[in-house]
C-alpha cells in the first residue's frame, strides 16, 4: 500500500495551480495552467524535494545520521538534500561528479552554504560514480555511522503520486476539467509517478514528456521499469499499459542534454515577459517550448485543459555558467 511508505513533510502544503492568460492568449488557447512545484518553501523548491520528503521518511525509518548523495555540480537534487539534511538536523556528504567548474555552479554554492561535506570525484562515469557512492557508505558504515543513500528512483516516485492527487483536488476546486499535462521527460521518476497517480485515481489526463536527456525509446524503457517496480513494491494491479496515454515529443532534445534549443530560449524570454514565469533551461524552459509546440500542432486542441508542471530548477538562472547569460 502506499500510504505505508513513511514521509517527511518539506513541503508547507500544495504548491499553487495558476492559469496562464497572457500566455494562453498568445498561444490561441484560452486554458493553460502551471503546477508551481518552483515556489516551494526550502532552498528554491523543486521537484526533487517531493521525491526527498519520501527519501526522507525511509532515512528516518532506518535511523540514518547522514545522508549521502552523488551527483554533478549542477544537480537541484544536490542541492535539495543538503538543504532537507540542514532541515532535519543530518550531515550531508555530497560525492560531485564531473569537471570541478570555476566559477562554481550557483546549485554548488547553495550545497555548499547549506553545510554540506564536498568530495570530489573527477571525471567519472555513471557507473563509477554509483560504484564510488557505494564504497563512500560502506566506509562511513565500517566506521560506525548510519548513512542513507539519496537516489532510489521507486521510493523518489512516490513524491508525484502524491502529487498527481494534489493536482486533482486543485484542478476540481477551480471547475478545471483538466485533460492534458506537460512535463519534462528525463530520468523518469517524476514522470513514473505521476502516471501512476493518475492512473490511480483513473483520471483521463494524456501526458507530454518533452524529452530533455534520452531518447524515446530508452525514455519509455526507463519509466515502463520504474513503473514495473513501484506496482510490485507498493501492490498496485495495473489494470491497463499506462503508456498509453503518454505521447513523448523529441522536438527539444537539440543537440542533447543541458544544452538550448532556439525554442526553449525563446519560451524562456516569452514566459517571464507575458508570465514572470523564470525558466533554467536545462529542463523547465524545454518543457514549455514543448508545451506551445503541442498547442501549435493540435496535440493540445484549445477546447482541452493542460497543465505544465513548472519542476523549479531555479537557481541556474543564476548560474555563471548559464546560457541565458552567456
Ligand atoms: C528542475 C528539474 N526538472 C526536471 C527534472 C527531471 O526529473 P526526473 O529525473 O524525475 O525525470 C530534474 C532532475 O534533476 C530537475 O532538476
């Protein structure tokens, strides 16, 4: 069942549920939304710190002194655990992966102020860095601490079970008949746990995952596996193939991950001019290109309700290293 899995509380309640009307107006339809998982009370929000108040609970239920997280410099999920462990009162150990950027990344400051322990790992694969995190809990074990490891992707899901259900309550409270929701496609899990949600509460939303990292296939492949496994580990049967009510749209991918496309340039500049919507454009900006693309094409008709889920990121817009101010 999943209210069994134990959680933390990070956030103060639901994250706002806004209509887009200067942008609908620009875009020709009259009903686009934005879920505001970027205005989110601890350290800039996010999504990731939906996926820690679950991260969160299980390191608690073990009784874990220390969380330990590896990623590269610029990761919002970084950035999130040290400020849930500065939160709750745990050390952080973060294991960067990747070139040692001067000046730092705006997301590695923000670790590091919020009192992370920083180790380095070079150039490392993904491979190598998890086999690295690894060793760094078992030696952390061996010398008689209680290290949780951030990161599993079925516990990390619930976090957007949890919210395809307050997106719901909200789309009702407003008269909302919501049909379509916008996404970024990356790592899945965020992506998995809202179908999920969804197909729990047997809700007719299609899903847009405006793909940022993979292709669709392997994008597919990593959500039908997440997926898989929450079913099994929290006894849901699925009653029908969740992905079919998923379309994945490759227009954004460009020449690959962190990297712009025109489009997503654009959204960035229209979106805080016709919303004050702030965008980094390593996932968020994408997914609203994404988003007029499929309003533009008929993916999205104008008669149909969409939301986008604003995934936060925010900090990178104040990055030195971002390509808005390059
Ligand atoms: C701002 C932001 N949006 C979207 C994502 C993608 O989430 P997921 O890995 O769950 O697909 C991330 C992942 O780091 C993120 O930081």
């Amino acid at each position: 069942m999943l209210t069994s899995f134990p959680r933390v509380p990070l956030l103060s309640g639901p994250t706002p549920l806004e209509r887009m009307v200067r942008a609908g107006s620009h875009a020709g339809h009259p009903q686009l939304w934005v879920k505001r998982d970027d205005c989110m009370p601890l350290a800039f929000g996010g999504n990731k710190l939906r996926n820690l108040e679950f991260w969160l609970g299980q390191a608690l239920e073990q009784n874990s002194d220390i969380l330990v997280i590896a990623g590269a410099a610029p990761s919002n999920q970084v950035r999130l655990t040290a400020a849930a462990a500065a939160r709750m009162g745990l050390e952080c150990l973060v294991l960067y992966a990747g070139p040692d950027l001067s000046p730092p990344h705006s997301n590695r400051l923000l670790t590091e102020m919020m009192g992370a322990q920083i180790r380095c790992l070079g150039d490392v694969d993904e491979g190598m860095r998890a086999r690295l995190a690894g060793q760094a809990v078992a030696d952390l074990a061996a010398a008689g601490r209680r290290p949780y490891l951030v990161g599993d992707p079925i516990i990390g899901a619930l976090g957007y079970v949890r919210a395809a259900r307050e997106l719901h309550e909200q789309a009702v409270a407003a008269r909302l008949d919501l049909r379509h929701v916008v996404l970024p496609g990356s790592m899945g899990v965020t992506e998995a746990g809202m179908i999920l949600g969804a197909a729990m509460l047997g809700l007719p939303w299609t899903f847009h995952l405006v793909s940022v990292e993979y292709e669709a296939h392997d994008l597919e492949a990593r959500i039908r596996s997440i997926l898989a496994d929450l079913c099994r580990s929290s006894e849901v049967e699925p009653t029908h193939d969740m992905l079919d009510r998923v379309r994945i749209h490759m227009d954004q991918l460009g020449a690959g991950y962190g990297k712009p496309t025109a489009a997503s340039i654009e959204a960035g500049h229209l979106f805080a001019r016709l919303e004050a919507l702030l965008l980094e454009q390593t996932y968020v900006a994408k997914a609203f290109a994404g988003l007029l693309s499929c309003v533009a094409r008929g993916d999205i008709p104008a008669h149909e309700a969409a939301c986008i889920v604003h995934t936060g990121g925010t900090p990178a817009l104040f990055s030195p290293v971002s390509p808005l101010l390059d």
